[in-house]
C-alpha cells in the first residue's frame, strides 16, 4: 500500500473550495476523527481503491446499500443491460413492478411506493400517516435519524411529552412543534405522551433498530409495545427500515421481532440495500392506508426520478440474489470481527461495548450497554478517533464516527476480514493511548 495521499488532499482542497466541506453528505467528512477523508477511484468486492491507489477493507459498504459488496458482477450486468435500454422514462416500467413484488414478499407491507431518498420515505410516509389520521402530531425517538426532514430534524422540549425544538438552524419552530421526542426504549414517556396527546398523534416513527447512534437492538417486546400502544390510540405505527431492511435479516428488523411475535407496522420505510447503490427508497403499508395515497387517493406525493428504471433494477438483482447464505455469510464474518474487536480492546485496557441486531453490529466505546442516545453520548469519542486513524493507517475504512454501524457485505472474504483483524490489536492501542 503507498501511503500518499497526495491526490486525496488536492482533491479536498478543490472539493472544499466548490462544496461547504468539501463533502456531499456531511457524515463523509472526517471532522469528528481528524484528517481528511480519502477519495474513492474504484471498489471491487469488500474493497475501496482511493485516487491514490491505497486500498482498503471497506466497512462503510456505502452506508448500507452495498450488500453483496462492490461491482458484483451479475448487479453490473442488469445494469448495463438497462442502461443499454435507456435510462428515465417518466412512463411505468416492469422492474418498477417486480422491485415492488420482491419487496412486498419479503416484508409485511400490501403495497409499495418507490421514491430516490430515505428522506423522502419518511417524509411521504409522515404525510400519509397525517392524511389517513386527519391528525398532526409526530412521535420521534432521540438518536433515531430519519433522514433530513425538517419535523424530524428535532430535539427534546424542556420536558417528557413536550412540543420538540428544532434540531439545526433553518428548521423553523412551527416545522417541530408538531413532534415529540422522547428517549428511546423509555416507555412510560411513550405511554405518558399518549395520555396525554393521544388523540392528535398521526404517527409515532422509529427506526426498527436504531442503527444512527450505533447498533441498539430494542429490547424484546419493545417494537411490539409501540405498536400496540399505536393501536389503542387510532395512531399509526411507522417502522424506518431504510438501514435494517433486507440487511439486518432477509426480512429485515422484522423478521427478528414482527414476525416473530406475530405484529406488522402500519407503514413502513426502506432503503439503502433495496437500491443495490443507486439512489432508490421506498415507503409502503397497510392496504387501506396506502389507498389513501394519489392518484388512487388525495394524499399527495410524486417524484420525477422515482422508480427509476436504473435503481430499480439493480435492487431488483441485488435481492434476487441476497439469498440465506449471504446473511449466513454476514452472520459469520460478523461474529469474527465482533470477536477480535472485543479482544483486543479488552487487551489494551479499552472500555468497549458491542451491540447487534441480526447481521448489523457497532463497537461503543464506553464501559455500559447503551439503550438510548444518553448512552451513546458518553462515549470515548477521542479514544474512537484514534482507533479510526490507526485503522485507516492499517487499510480499513471505518465509518468516521463513533455513532456508526460497521457494515460488511457478502464479499468480505478471509482475505477482507484477516486484514481487519491483523490490524485492530494496534488500533485498539492507539485507542488506549489516546
Ligand atoms: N432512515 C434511516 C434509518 C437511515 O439510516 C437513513 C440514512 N442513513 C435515512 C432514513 C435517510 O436516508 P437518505 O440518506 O437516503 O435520505
């Protein structure tokens, strides 16, 4: 590996001239671990090539959607081949619908409407819930991010079941005066803010597994309160599997609690792994409310690159061939780096934490299980960015943020994850130096 980063940098410092930041999506940037972030020229399998020719295990895999790894070669032919084709329409294709059938077979929703973004999933799955309820109100856990929209982008009023504050500058007070945030797998507040908002609550939200401030399964029984609670207050249940869609399971989060216990969402979002790394999502649910959907109903909500024939497709093969062997493969690769992340923390003395739901795992770097975002919050944030530059250092690129899952594909060979291992003791090290 060279270990020049001289075009990274020049490219950063063009980049930061042009884009605030240098980045397109802030979590890109490496402000919360040092340094800067590498630009990536190619990938192929579990590995990233940056414009420099260093090469790294790729454990970001896109943020998600990169189940079966890189390039993977039969993604890239149906690709190719629908590219041959042409490449927007605006008119209805057959992927559309096949993309739709796969999904609806995989998980409990009765119907599906594609979108490009998992905001826009959220987003479209709020207003649908407020149109079918003919209620405001949002519910929203602390910690669990559902995209840029601006009534989720919100924080804690002053007290439990309070009117939530914006959480960033540009969201105007009206826009999360409409939501309540409340802390994750607390259900007396969940319970408290129904008693006392019950009959204005559209919709409470929630990732299926919070997985935006590292891996924090729910507890057994936890989804399923919420939407019993849901239910008994005419609310409708919204479960966020844009993350843990067809990745956490083949089923997502669902197949290990939903369906399971014998519950279904009244909606549900997904993307990431459903787009096969194009930019595709989707929001879909119960019949009677979809209905309520336009042109079938008078919810609005439309996109002009939505469905598109490209995305479409390549989700459409990645979950073909997103099979049980490839959840066996993540399984498996998963616990033998879950393994030596806790050796060799444990060995160099530094406080660490691993969480898992299914396939999806994070490493906290703090001494206590963490059920919410107060947990998080006392992370060793330093301690984590040190451990990421020697692991960058070493040939691993890791989420630059300790608030991240680790995300493996089903291309994360011996070859991948031996590289990983050989290089955690010094990170782990670095970590306890830091
Ligand atoms: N919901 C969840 C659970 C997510 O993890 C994300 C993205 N990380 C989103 C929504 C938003 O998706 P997008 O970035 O595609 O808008």
């Amino acid at each position: 590996m060279s270990a020049s980063t001289d075009r990274s940098e020049d490219l950063f410092r063009r980049a930061r001239a042009v884009t605030p930041g240098g980045v397109n999506s802030p979590v890109r940037a490496f402000n919360a671990v040092g340094g800067d972030p590498r630009f990536i020229r190619s990938a192929r399998g579990a590995w990233l090539t940056d414009v420099d020719g260093n090469e790294y295990v790729d454990l970001i895999c896109s943020w998600g959607p990169m189940l079966l790894g890189h390039a993977h070669p039969e993604v890239q032919a149906t690709v190719a081949e629908a590219v041959s084709r042409g490449t927007s329409y605006g008119a209805p294709t057959e992927p559309e619908v096949e993309l739709a059938e796969e999904i609806v077979a995989r998980t409990p929703v009765d119907s599906v409407r594609f979108v490009s973004s998992g905001t826009e999933a959220t987003m479209s799955a709020i207003r649908l819930a407020r149109g079918f309820t003919g209620r405001d109100l949002v519910v929203k856990f602390a910690g669990c991010y559902h995209g840029h929209v601006d009534a989720l982008l919100a924080s804690a009023g002053s007290g439990l079941a309070t009117l939530a504050v914006p959480g960033t500058p540009g969201v105007p007070e009206s826009a999360t005066a409409l939501t309540i945030v409340l802390p994750y797998h607390d259900r007396e507040a969940v319970t408290a803010a129904f008693v006392e908002h019950g009959d204005r609550i559209a919709c409470l939200v929630t990732e299926a597994a919070p997985g935006n401030m590292g891996v924090v399964a729910p507890e057994p029984g936890f989804n399923e309160f919420l939407a019993r609670t849901c239910a008994e207050h005419g609310a409708l249940f919204v479960s966020d599997e844009v993350m843990t869609g067809f990745r956490a399971s083949r089923q997502g989060q669902w197949g290990l609690d939903g369906a399971v216990e014998g519950w279904r969402p009244d909606l549900m979002t997904f993307g990431k792994v459903m787009g096969g790394g194009f930019p595709a999502a989707a929001f879909g649910g119960r019949a009677d409310v979809m209905a309520r959907l336009a042109p079938e109903g008078p919810v609005y909500q439309a996109g002009t690159l939505s469905g598109n024939p490209i995305a479409t497709t390549a989700g459409l093969t990645t979950l073909r061939l997103a099979d049980d062997g490839v959840y066996e493969h993540l399984t498996k690769a998963g616990e033998t780096i879950k393994a030596a992340a806790t050796d060799a923390l444990a060995a160099a003395g530094v406080p660490h934490v691993v969480q898992a739901t299914g396939t999806m795992f994070s490493v906290f770097f703090t001494d206590s299980p963490v059920r919410d975002f107060a947990d998080a919050s006392r992370q060793d944030t330093a301690a984590f960015a040190a451990f990421f530059r020697a692991m960058l250092d070493r040939g691993v690129y890791l989420p630059p943020s300790a608030y991240e899952a680790w995300f493996l594909s089903a291309a994360h060979d011996d070859r991948a994850v031996q590289t990983v291992l050989d290089a955690l003791p010094a990170a782990a090290r670095a970590a306890a130096e830091a």
